[in-house]
C-alpha cells in the first residue's frame, strides 16, 4: 500500500471526526436535518447516481409520473444524508437517549418467542430507514447482538465504524469469518444481524422477486437458520413523521421439508417480500442507489433485466 494511499485514509478519517465533532454541537435533530440538506445536494445539482436512483424507483412503482419519481429520488437522498450524520453521532449517546430517539416498538413478542427456543435468533433487515440505529436500539435493550458486516476500502474508517458499533454493543463479525463465528453465536443463544438486500461477488446468494424483477439476495442467514433450526425475524427501524423513529418486527417462517435448496429459497424470497413491503409503505428511505438487479440468471429478458 502506498504512502499516498496510506494518507488518503487517514485524511478522510479525520474528516470524518472533525464533521461528528462538528454536527455533535447541534444535537441529533438538527444535525439529521443538516445532513439532509448536505444529502439533497447529491441529487442536485451534484448528481451522484442521479440516474440510477430515478431508473430503479420508476421501475419499481412504473404507475408513477415523472413529477412523483424525481419526488421520491431527491427524498432518498436526503433521507441517506440523514441516516449518515444520526450513524455518526450516535456513540455520543447513553443507552437511554438513544432509546428515547424511539417512539414505540410493535413485534418485540416475536424476539422473546424466537430467543425462548434457545437457539439464538437471526435478524435480517435492508437498506431502509435508518439500519444502524436499528442496531443500536436493538442492543439498547438488552439483546446480545452480533452483526455480519463487509469489509470496507479505508481501514481506518473500518476500524473507526466497528468501535463505533462495538461501543454501542454490537459486536462485529466480517463477513469471511460468518461461517465459523455465526453458529458459534447462535449456539451462545446470540443475536446475529444481516443485511440482506445487497449480493457481493463471492457470496452465496440465489434469485428472488424483488418489485417484479429477479434480484440476486444473499441466502446465508437462510442457510444458517435451517442448518441451526434458529428462528428469523423480520426488523426494522423506519423513521416517523415526528422525527423519530419506530421499530418493528416480525416473524419469518423458517420451514423444513428436507429439500435444503428449495427451503433456502423459500425463506430468502420471504424476507425479500416483506422488505418490498416496508419499502413500498417509505420509498423514500430506501437506498435506491444500490445497482439492486444488477446481476441477473441467464436468459433473463431485457425487460425484467436491470433498468
């Protein structure tokens, strides 16, 4: 690694700690709203993956107008922005602030039941609302969580962001070690979080509807629940009109016919189906930035391809 290289990420991790020193003075609701202002600014006029956001929102709701679209489009950048800053102050707060940025929970029986059976409990969530926080309230109250994170470009960033999350008390399992650390978990009778909304190369993943085109979606939190007989559950933090946010979960079937590829499946486009339903209830705090069907079966036809 080159010296250039070398300094590159530690100028913008200091970026990084000068902008949440920064933002940290204006307390989490202006400074979610200041970094929604900073995050329009890549709709417009910057127009970062401006394009692509606008394709997949159209192809995703292709009964709305242009005027409705660009609407959504500008919102998930904003919403993006804000998700940022509230993720970076959030080790600026006690466990009962950051539960106080909650106004309620619906669901919360189905992680007792899920962790009754003693066999620790998967939770699987996307790219919506603000994922994190989601995290952080989850371990706020009480559970004993790990998370399945990728491995990041900046190191020092990397490992900035896993204190960050450790502090909070979400303990971080990179996604090579999954296959030996995640059964160790569960047997703990832990907690482990996936996002599962964004296949990588390498990752073991299958194809499921996702708003009416085949997506490829990782298939690892499946595997694990049926090889482990772990319950699932379905999370999210999604962010209210009030300025905070709400939790809700709820339960997947995890069903076992012997068939172990065709149950995986089955679970995968569960949970897929039910993160199409939060997202169509706030398209707007999406991140529709993701290239989401970017990879595509064989033979697939070039209008159910990528948009």
């Amino acid at each position: 690694m080159t010296e250039r290289f070398v300094a590159r990420h530690w100028l913008e991790y200091g970026a990084l700690r000068g902008a949440v020193a920064a933002f940290g003075v204006l307390g989490f609701r202006r400074a979610g709203a200041l970094g929604s202002r900073i995050g329009r600014l890549g709709y417009h006029p910057l127009g970062i993956r401006r394009a692509v956001v606008e394709r997949h929102v159209a192809a995703a709701f292709p009964g709305l107008d242009r005027a409705e679209v660009v609407r959504i489009a500008r919102a998930s950048y904003e919403s993006l922005g804000r998700t940022s800053i509230e993720t970076a102050l959030l080790p600026r707060y006690s466990r009962q602030e950051l539960m106080a940025l909650f106004e309620g929970e619906d669901g919360w029986d189905t992680v007792e039941r899920g962790l009754a059976a003693g066999r620790g409990l998967i939770i699987v969530t996307g790219h919506v609302g603000n994922w994190e926080l989601g995290g952080a309230y989850l371990a706020a109250r009480g559970l004993p969580i790990d998370a399945v994170a990728r491995g990041m470009e900046n190191p020092v960033f990397e490992r900035y962001l896993t204190q960050t999350r450790e502090k909070l008390g979400v303990r971080i399992v990179h996604d090579a070690e999954a296959v030996r650390r995640v059964p160790r978990a569960l047997r703990e009778g832990r907690v482990v979080g996936f996002l599962m909304d964004q296949a990588a190369a390498g990752l073991a993943s299958t194809w499921v509807p996702f708003f009416g085109r085949m997506a490829k979606t990782p298939r690892g939190p499946a595997t694990f629940a049926l090889r482990l007989r772990c319950p699932v559950v379905f999370a999210i933090a999604l962010r209210q009109p009030s300025g905070q946010y709400r939790m809700s979960l709820e339960a997947i079937t995890v069903e076992d016919t012997g068939d172990l590829e065709r149950d995986v499946d089955a679970i995968v486009a569960q949970y897929t189906k039910v993160l199409e339903k939060w997202v169509r209830r706030a398209p707007e705090q999406y991140f529709w930035h993701h290239r989401r069907w970017k990879h595509q079966q064989p033979g697939t036809p070039a209008e159910l391809g990528e948009p």
